[in-house]
C-alpha cells in the first residue's frame, strides 16, 4: 500500500515539473468543457495509456519502444488536427462533419457535442489517449524505482498498477488545475467576449506544443531543467514513504561498486561506485573467530536454466560448503573477482565446496543465453551457472551487487558475505573455515595465487579518479554534447570542448536510448575526459554477427603502448559480440586523458564506460 501511495504523490509532484509543460495545452484546450464529460475522460485515458505504454516499454525492450514511437508520431498528428480545428473554425466545420456519426468530434461547437450523447465523452478520451502517448515525464527517484522494478520483477499486475497510480497522481494534479482554468475561462469569456480569440490561441499554442514535441524539446531541455526542481522532493518521499530495502540477511553499510538497477533508481548517488576497489559490507571476522548465522540460504529456484551443471537444489547441497556468486559478463567489477573464484572452486572442488555463479543480466543482452553460454566459455568458467534472467534468485537472497558472494555452510545457512571486489584473502579463509567446520579432513591451507590479465587483471585502485558512467539517459550523468540528450530520438550531436573532468559527450548521429546509444551514420564518436589506469567500453553491434570498426585515440593520438587488449597500437579495433572492450590500459604516470573513440562502421551501440 505504501508503494501505491508513493507512487501515487511522485504523480501529482509532476505538476511543479516543467516535463509536464507539453502537455499543458493539450489539456487546458478543453477547459471551456463540462469537466465530468471532457475533462475527467481525457485526463483518465492519458493515464490509463501511459500506464500501458510504461509498463510495454519496461518490460518489452527495443521492440515496444519502437511502437510507441509510431504512436507518438500518430499521435501528433491527431493533436496537430485537434489545434487545426481549434484555430481555424471554418476548417473544423469541414473535417469533423464526417465525425458525427462516430461520436469523434474533436471541434467546437460544445452545445452540438453535448446534445450528441456520448461524443464528448469519446472524443476527450481519444485525445487523453494522444496525450498518453506524447507525455515522457522525468524519470525521477519515484518513477526510476518504479520503472526499474518492473525491469526486475516482469510484467505483472502490480508494476501496471504502480504505473496507473503514479499516472493517476499526475491527472489529479492537472484535474485540480483544469477545474481552476475553467473558472478563469468562463470569466474572461462573460468579462471580455472574446470566447473565439481564446479557442484560436488554444490551437495555436497546441500548434507549438506539437513541434515542440516533434522536435525533442519534450524530452531533451525541459528534462534538464527539471533535475533539480522535483528530484529532492522525490527523494523526500521515497526515503520517507518507501526506506531503501536492505538485503533479506543482514543490513548492509558502507560501498559497493555496483548497485542493482532498483537501488540506482531509488538512489542516484548509487549508479557510480566508489572510484577504488569496493569495500567489505561489514566488519570482517577475525581470522579462526566463529563466524554468526546470517539467516537460512533460500532456495535456487526460478532460473531460466542452467549452464555446466543440472538444476541444483538445497537438498542436493546439503552438507556441502556453497559460494553463490552474483555477476553479470559485461560487468568490469565481476570480471576481475572471477578469477579468483574460479580458483577457489578448483582449489577446494575435492574437499566439499560447491561454487555457484548466478548470472543475473544487467542489460538486456545479457538475458540471451547464447551469449552467457559464449561468455562462461570464453572466461573458463567450469563451475555450474544458474541464468537468472526474471531475478528469481536475486531477489530470494535479498541481493543488490554485481559482484556479490554469499558464503553457505554444509547446514544450509549463510555464514559470510562480501559484496564488490577486493578482500580475497579472507574470503578464502571464510571457505577453509566453513569447510573445517564440515569436518572435512586435510583442507588444504595457503592462499591462492591469480595473476590475471587484461580486462580481469586487478584495478589499479589509488589511481582511479572516475567513476563507471552510463551512456544510455536512464542513469547518464556528466553529458556535455551542445544542446544536451535527446531521448529516444535520432539526433547530430557535436561535442563541447575542452571536456572537464569526468564529462563525455557524442558526436555524429546518434539515438540515445534508456540502456544504449546508437550509431546510426558511420563516423561518429565518443569521447571523456577520464583519470584512472583502463579505460573499458560495454558495446556491441546493433546487429547480431555484425562488424563495426573503431579507432581509438588519447589526447588525439593513437594509443601506442598504452592500447588496451581490444585495440592495436594504432587505436583500430573491432565490434564483434555485445560484451566489455578494454580499449586502454597505460604503461606510464597516470594523469588526466581524453579518449576518443571513432567509429568507422554504422550500427554501434554503447552501453557504459568503466575504469581500473
């Protein structure tokens, strides 16, 4: 209940946003009408229509965002129509006519619509349903948590209400304002006369809503400005309303380096980890010091299947010590913990220690199992992997880190845990603890020895001055292209120079997605001004089998001796599968760089930037 009601007042906070200026017009168009038969149905089919659309567009991928774009375009043209008729009456005379019949008049004449019965009703519907389609609210703390939610828990009953209730708040808002504007309208019509001068402003301003729209103002200046009108109480309401849910086991402190999805939406200070190694979630137990019982490990239900092994099940693992490691492939902090948890696994495979990766998709390519099967391979991976597309055993363990390891003795409970990279050591002795407590004779002492490379070789920690940064606008921070992101929509961006610390910026014709940008024209670019050792790239091909060229420079160099394990000396390198690119690693002193890296083929697509 709680959820629904937070939910409900994030809607109604969307009044004081300027995201909600477009559509302003749309609804005070009908403010001369009998709020229950126009209003209130126009304001009941916007929310209604978002909260489907939302929910598609959350759960469905790039398929459902492409339909909604051909509706929003649709819908366009219906509004142009509706302001059309508004500014010039003699043109609505004409094109509503055939109308009657159906009930769909979207012009004057209100005593002829209300005398036709429903055709009022019908026709404010219609229009809600338009301005369903057209309205892209900034997806603040409350619609991030509830946007990304429905990510992690699929299509369902609840995430379509949370959508409708978030939706419902907004329409109140604009109810309570329409009521309002009704009053001033029939008092400047009795005061002024002018009741026709005012329809025809209506149309017009409609008119400039619309392009407004079809250009990206909607989505690209107005979002910007509206980061910091509503974020703060936003964040109010959900600390208040809706406390930051802790995992199942334990409560959790201090930093990991990456958050899960809901938590970066519930707080944006989570979607870039601490620039160093991620740090331990709790006091560490002393070395040979009991370690408590966190809780009961829950069961390892719900995967879409398994890689390495058959479906394992507690009662199979019962009296065997049991790492479950979350990560995801493309995730830089989970491909260097990997080695080291590999190791374990064959180190103490004979002695009763079972090793479970649980991989658990951050981006949407990462749910095709063909590609998890291609990364265990290419990472050697040997142990079981349970594919964790829907989140099943995510959320069974409470669970809110890519990487996160969870320690379970032979009884089936968890001792220990840590959350990030780093403290490998003592995660080992954890292991040699709980196996010694299995009464496992001869356990094998000593540490292991990883010397990993490339792009799973240790973070150079002390150096590393930025933080993993998103390129798709769901969780993008630091853009500087001229004239800021234009959401889902094909743009040419030109990059702001000289680039500050830490900011980024396109050039060329891109479409910036919530997960992703896209190439749509050979030659464009990405560049950052970064601090730190490596430099890696989350990118694929728009298409699958696909090649895409690239050329790396720094400081408008190639690269040399300091290219990464993805390009040559000369910066060139090659898309090939949608995974992580290590692009630079530098041989020298650290210090600020800008990367630049040039795509010589269309059909890129790059996801996030992280650093080691």
């Amino acid at each position: 209940m709680i959820l629904f009601l937070l939910a409900y007042l994030g809607g109604v906070l969307t009044i004081v946003s300027p995201c909600i200026l477009p559509i302003l017009p749309f609804v005070f168009a009908r403010a001369d009408k009998p709020f229950v038969r126009s209003g209130l149905p126009m304001l009941a089919g916007m929310a209604v229509t978002f909260a489907l659309i939302a929910t598609l567009a959350a759960v469905g991928g790039g398929w459902a965002v492409r339909v909604n774009q051909y509706g929003r375009w649709a819908a366009l043209a219906l509004m142009a129509f509706f302001g059309l008729t508004l500014l010039i009456p003699s043109l609505a005379d004409r094109l509503t006519r055939p109308l009657v019949a159906l009930g769909g008049r979207l012009s004057q004449r209100a005593d002829a619509q209300e005398a036709a019965g429903g055709s009022t009703v019908l026709a404010s519907a219609l229009l809600g349903v338009a301005t369903g389609l057209l309205w892209a609210p900034c997806a603040g703390p409350v619609l991030g948590l509830i946007l990304t939610g429905a990510a992690l828990q699929g299509a369902n009953a609840q995430t379509t209400l949370l959508l409708v209730a978030f939706a419902a708040g907004a329409a109140t808002s604009l109810g309570l304002a329409l009521l309002v504007g009704g009053k001033v309208y029939a008092v400047m019509k009795r005061s002024l006369g002018a009741s026709e001068w005012i329809r025809r402003g209506a149309g017009a301003v409609i008119l400039v809503a619309v392009a407004a729209i079809a250009l990206g103002v909607d989505t690209g200046f107005l979002t910007r400005v509206s980061q910091t009108s509503t974020a703060a109480l936003e964040q109010g309401l959900v600390n208040r309303l809706h406390p930051q849910r802790e995992s199942v086991l334990l409560p959790a402190s201090g930093d990991a380096m990456s958050g899960s999805p809901a938590m970066m939406a519930a707080n944006p200070a989570m979607m870039s980890g601490a620039p160093g190694g991620a740090m331990m979630m709790r006091a560490k137990p002393g070395q040979g010091e009991a370690l408590p019982v966190e809780g009961a490990a829950p069961p390892l239900d719900g995967a879409v299947t398994w890689l390495n092994s058959p479906p394992l099940t507690k009662a199979q693992l019962k009296g065997k010590v049991v790492i479950v490691d979350f990560w995801t492939y493309s995730c830089i902090n989970c491909l260097r913990s990997i080695p080291y948890v590999r190791a374990w696994a064959e180190k103490y495979k004979d002695q009763g220690l079972v090793v479970i990766g649980v991989h658990a998709p951050e981006f949407a390519f990462e749910k095709d199992v063909k590609n998890v099967r291609k990364a265990v391979a290419d990472l050697k991976i040997g142990y079981p992997v349970a594919v964790d597309n829907n989140y099943a055993i995510w959320r069974a363990f409470g669970n809110q880190y890519w990487p996160a390891h969870y320690f379970i003795d032979a009884q089936g409970r968890v001792r220990h845990h840590h959350f990030g990279e780093g403290d490998y050591d003592q995660s080992e002795r954890v292991i040699q603890q709980l196996l010694a407590e299995a009464g496992r004779a001869g356990v094998e002492g000593g540490l292991v020895a990883v010397k990993a490379t490339g792009a799973q070789a240790p973070s150079n920690g002390k150096d590393v001055g930025s933080p993993e940064t998103y390129v798709g606008y769901g969780r993008a921070e630091n853009f500087a292209s001229a004239g800021g992101a234009m959401h889902d929509a094909r743009h040419v961006y030109a990059l702001a120079e000289p680039l500050k610390l830490n900011a980024w910026g396109l050039a060329g014709d891109w479409t910036i997605g919530a997960e992703q940008a896209g190439l749509n024209v050979a030659g464009g670019k990405i560049a950052y001004r970064f601090h730190a050792r490596d430099l890696h790239l989350v990118l694929g091909p728009a298409a699958n089998g696909a090649r895409v060229r690239f050329q790396v420079t720094l400081d408008g160099k190639p690269p040399g001796a300091d290219h990464g394990m993805d390009t040559d000396a000369a910066g060139n390198g090659v898309i090939t599968g949608q995974r992580l690119y290590q692009l630079v690693r530098q041989k020298g002193a650290i210090d600020d760089r800008t990367f630049e890296i040039r795509f010589l083929d269309a059909g890129a697509q790059a996801y996030a930037l992280t650093f080691g």
